[in-house]
C-alpha cells in the first residue's frame, strides 16, 4: 500500500522528493503564483534546479543556508552553485514538528545521490578474470552459471 503522502499533488518539490537527499544544480530564483487553482494569486520566491522539473518555494531559513553555501546573498550569484536538498523531519511549522525540505553543502567525496541517476556503464578497462580471478570459463560452465 502507497503512503498518503504520494496521494497529494504539488507543482513544487515536497519533503518526500527529497527522500534519499538529492543533489541539485541551482539554475535560477524566480516569484511563482503558488496559490491553489481558483485562489487569488499568490506570488513566492522560488529557485529552480537544473536535475528536478519542479522548483521549490524558497524560505527564509534556506534562503540563508544557501546564502552561506554560495558566499552570496545575491541569487543572481547562486546559479550554478550545487546544494543538497534533504527531508529535515524536526522542521517545524506553527508550533508543530511536520518535516520539511532543508538544503546543505555537498560533502566532499560522498556525493549524494544525483537526482537524476546515470545509466550504469561497463568498466572497460578491467578485465573479466580480474574482477572474477577465482571462475574459470571451465568450472563456470561445468557448473552451469555460462552456457
């Protein structure tokens, strides 16, 4: 049975897209009408990435981790910049804990995973019976796992 939380439709990214955390590559920060269809308009910053097709309402709290993360308050700067997106589950919102999006750095030589995965690619220039040394083509098929 699905969560309830993928029930619910958003033109923008939610705290369970960011389930693992996401690597991101900031393309630009724009107002959007975020109200709901039918309400009067309602206009929010929001910063576009690259990986996602979907923007993220920009808040103040990740407005200045980002800051802090380019070395600019000016998001004209941020663009191009990398950040993580990660579900924060002690987000809190009117008082109550809810979870919501947080951004950090990329850690250095542990990137999280890319929001767009890459297709798998063969090493090409590592030999089979160097990854394999203890199967040989001979007991492999005797034993049935080559045909």
């Amino acid at each position: 049975m699905p969560n309830i939380s993928v029930l619910k439709e958003s033109n923008f990214i939610k705290k369970e897209d960011c389930e693992p955390p996401i690597l991101v590559t900031i393309e630009r920060v724009a107002q959007e009408n975020v109200a709901k269809e039918g309400a009067p308009q309602e206009l929010k910053w929001c910063i576009h990435f690259r990986e996602v097709d979907k923007p993220m309402v920009l808040n103040s709290t990740n407005g200045q981790i980002i800051a802090q993360i380019t070395g600019s308050p000016e998001t004209d700067n941020w663009t191009g910049k990398q950040v993580v997106l990660y579900h924060d589950p002690s987000v809190s919102f009117g008082g109550k804990l809810v979870g919501g999006i947080r951004c950090r750095a990329p850690r250095a030589g542990t990137p999280a995973r890319p929001a767009a995965q890459p297709a798998m690619q063969a090493e090409p220039d590592v030999p089979f019976s160097f990854i394999l040394p203890w199967l040989s083509i001979g007991s492999a098929a005797a034993s049935g796992i080559i045909a």
